[in-house]
C-alpha cells in the first residue's frame, strides 16, 4: 500500500498504528502469558489441594478411634414389630433375648369434672400460686428435681369454669415456658397442661409429662386451687374425680410410668422405651408387650466396611490421576504437566506408591502386615483395587483389628499417609508456599504489564500523531499535484 493509497484510506491512520503497535506490544504479551500460565499452575495446586484434603478427611475418618469404621455392626431383629435396634460400632457381636412386661409412659394427671357453665373457682377472690415439681437431673445429681411457681390471679378465675380452667392451662404453660427460657428446666423437662372436653357441656384439665418415666413424674405443692381442681388427688382417676391415669408408685420398680423388660434374662427398668444403656453400643426400642422372646442378633458390617475402603481407595486414585496428569510428562503426547518441573510434586506418586506397597511392622498378627494381605493391589498406573473379595471378607470376618491395623497403627497405611498430606495441604504447608511463590511472581508480572501498557499507550499517541502529520503531507502534495494538473492541462 503507497502513501496516497493510504493517505485516501478511511481508516490509514488507525490501520497503521495498529500494524506498529502490533510489533511493540509482543514484550507485554509475552508477559501476560506468563502471567495466565501462573494462574493455571496455581488452579492446579488448589485443585490439588482439594483432592489431597478430601483423601486426607476420609483417612482420619477410618482412623477415628470413637466411631471405629473398621469395627462396624449391623443388627436385625426377630420381631421388628415388637423390638427395634440400632447398633454403634462399639456394640460386640452377639445375641440377645427380649420380653417385655410394661412399656413406660408419660406422667398425666386429670381434674375433677367441671361443667363448662358452672363458677366453682368464683369463690376465689385473691390471686392463686401453686408449684409443680419436675426433674431436672444433672451429672453430679441424676435425681435433681426442681418447683416451678405457676399463678393464677383472680380474674382469671371469675368467669364460667371453661373460662377458668382454660386460662389455668395457659398459666401453667406460660410459666413453663419461662423455665424454658431461664434455663430452668429444658424443653424436655416441661409439663403440658390442656383442657379436654370430655363430654359436652362438662371439661377437665389435663397436665402431662413430656418425658415418660417415673423420674419425670409430677408432684404438687399444697395448694387450695389444686385441691379444687382435684388434679393433685394421689389416686387413679375414677368417674368424675381427678388423679393420675398411671399408678405413680413410688420407684422405677413399683411405677407405671416406667419400662419393664427382661433381657438375656435380667429384669430392668428405665423411664424410657428407648434402652441405650444396657449394652454398649446397642439401642433397644420396645414397641409392645409381649411373653414370647424377640432374638436381637448384633454382627460385623462387612458391606459398610468395604464401602469405607472403596471410598479412600476412589480418593486415592483420584490424587494418583491427577498428579499423572498434572506432575508428569504425557507418554503419548510428551507434553509436561505444569507441575512436573517442580521435583516435589513430580515425585508424589511414586512417595504415595510406596506408603501402600510397603509392609506395615506394627501389626498384632503378621499374616496382615500388607493391604495385599487383604486383597487390595494396586495396577501397572499405581492405582488400588479390591481385587480379592474373598480375602478382604476373611479378614473382616476372622476379626476387624486385622484390617484397621493395617491402616490405624502408629506406622499403618491411613497414619502414613495422614502425616505425609498434611505436609502439603496444612496453613503453612508445602501448597500454599508453592501458591504464594506464584503469587509474588503473578504481582512481580503485573507491576511490569502495567508499566509496559504505560509505555505502550504513549508510544501509540506518538504513532497516531506522527501518521497524522503524515497523512495531512500526503493531503497537501494531492492537492499541489492536482493544481499543477490543472496549469498543464489549461496550456495544452
């Protein structure tokens, strides 16, 4: 393109700055790439870091000596209609023979019948204060019991008897609630106070415990109120009076609030139906009465086991992948991954191969010193796989500790490769001061691009101002010519 083609070009002037500045901007552009590589490494080193902490929490997790995943249990009942079971790992294999004779229920106390239209509680004149005594057990005093003050004022005592009863009902429940919410008691603790309409025209007040048990029963302080209502009455409810519904008694042995059962052929008691404390790691759920035994049967989780292996192995593999992709060289391809100049990371799968592969010395039995012990191996890329069931079914079967000592033991596969993580993925680890290297070198690049752009915006002002004096030359020599043209023209 010759200068007057330029000179006549809509856009000459932009066109060859662009073509100029094109050439000047390659330094900077360099550095922006570099820049954006950085940025790329660093992504992998996160990305890196989010697999290696995901393998690292499913090993501490296998590692954990208070959930014991090595030790899990699974538990069935003969009769789920009648006994339910959950089971911790802790519980111990074995068997275990149920009846039950008496399931616990919740303290409920009624009143005297009342005729909605009656005034009984009119006579009344003055306010009305009474207390309910509730459980509140504590660690150093299981049998805790604690008076929550309830008044009713005047009042609310002088309408009809539906009126009364039921603003009774609310003052028992707001006073509760204040216990609630002065920590008094917990909202486990509280009695529930409800009118029931037991036929029309006539009512009771109803006062129920919210936990069943004898522990959680009531008892009353001496109160005029009370004695009208009839709710306080120590005896069972009968006709129109007022009392319990359930024999209190007076202990867990002699009370209809409690549970009654026989187990392994023991006779016991608890305020609940849930029965947690009577074998470690085992919950009984009593559902009925009944005479015929229920067989609870406690046995190794095998599956839940292996699901737990499959997982850290998953993770396992999923770091080996990456870092095959990310810390060495392509065979196919020979393309290098962006960590695989760095020795440290380079040389990870062949430390986490090893972790594996070696014999574990501080096993209690010595046929499982090795996972291949156990029928995990791992292939020609290093990865892990279950390859012999039947061995790793063995080995659950014949006793747990064979499998988690492999992995849990102070020189295991799991404690190993905890402590080898945590180098890299701790505050402070070997990935954030790789990251942070890249971050001053990424800030170091910027501060240069930004200089150079600096450099660049005023070499192109200058480019644009020398082309348009150019251009504006080319625009007078046109214009000379063509009055030339013209004189040469007229004199022909």
């Amino acid at each position: 393109m010759d200068l007057y083609s330029i000179g006549n070009s809509t856009n000459s002037i932009q066109y060859l700055v662009d073509q100029y500045m094109a050439l000047e901007s390659r330094p900077r552009d360099e550095l922006i790439q570099q820049k954006n590589e950085l940025s790329d490494k660093k992504s992998v080193f996160s990305e890196l870091d989010s697999k290696l902490s995901a393998l690292k929490t499913k090993l501490e997790y296998l590692n954990d000596i208070v959930l014991l995943p090595f030790q899990a249990k699974k538990a069935s009942s003969s009769d789920a209609e009648k006994i339910g079971v959950r089971v911790a790992n802790s519980a111990s294999k074995g068997n275990h023979t149920l009846t039950v004779q008496q399931l616990a229920k919740s303290d409920t106390r009624v009143s005297n019948q009342f005729s909605d239209s009656g005034t009984d509680f009119n006579s009344f004149t003055s306010d009305q204060t009474f207390t309910i005594e509730v459980a509140h057990p504590t660690d150093s005093d299981p049998s805790n019991r604690v008076a929550i003050s309830i008044t009713v004022t005047a009042d609310q005592l002088s309408g009809t008897n539906d009126e009364a009863i039921a603003n009774i009902a609310q003052a028992i429940n707001d006073a509760m609630a204040e216990a609630v919410a002065n920590e008094t008691i917990t909202t486990e603790e509280v009695v529930h106070a409800d009118v029931v309409n037991e036929q029309e025209g006539i009512s009771r007040l109803v006062l129920k415990s919210e936990q069943t048990g004898y522990t959680y029963r009531m008892e009353f302080g001496a109160s005029s109120l009370l004695d009208t209502l009839g709710v306080n009455n120590n005896a069972l409810s009968s006709g129109t009076t007022g009392g319990y519904i359930y024999n209190v008694g007076t202990s867990i042995t002699d009370s209809e609030l409690s549970s009654i059962f026989e187990l392994d052929g023991l006779t016991m008691y608890r305020d609940s139906n849930n029965v947690d404390d009577a074998y470690t790691g085992i919950t009984f759920k009593l559902l009925d009465v009944f005479s015929q035994p229920v067989t609870v049967s406690v046995e190794p989780d095998i599956d839940a086991v292996k699901k737990d292996v499959e997982e850290f192995i998953s993770k396992y593999n999923e770091v080996i992948d990456f870092l095959k992709e990310n810390a060495r060289m392509n065979p196919d391809t020979y393309e290098k991954g962006p960590l695989s100049q760095d020795s440290v990371y380079s040389g990870m799968i062949a430390e986490l191969r090893t972790m594996v592969s070696e014999p574990v010395d501080s096993v209690a039995n010595s046929n499982y010193r090795l996972l291949y012990s156990i029928g995990i191996e791992a292939d020609r890329d290093g990865k892990l796989s279950i390859k012999d069931t039947e061995k790793f079914n063995n080995a659950l079967e014949a006793n747990p500790s064979f499998v988690s000592d492999l992995f849990s033991t102070s020189d295991g596969v799991a404690t190993k490769l905890v402590d080898y993580i945590d180098r890299f993925v701790k505050t402070g680890g070997t990935i954030d001061t790789s990251k942070k290297q890249i971050d001053n070198r990424i800030q170091s690049l910027q501060d240069r691009i930004e200089y150079m752009n600096e450099i660049l915006d005023k070499k192109e002002k200058h480019y644009f101002d020398e082309f348009t004096k150019m251009q504006q030359t080319i625009y007078m020599l046109q214009n000379q010519q063509m009055f030339f043209n013209t004189f040469t023209n007229f004199g022909g």
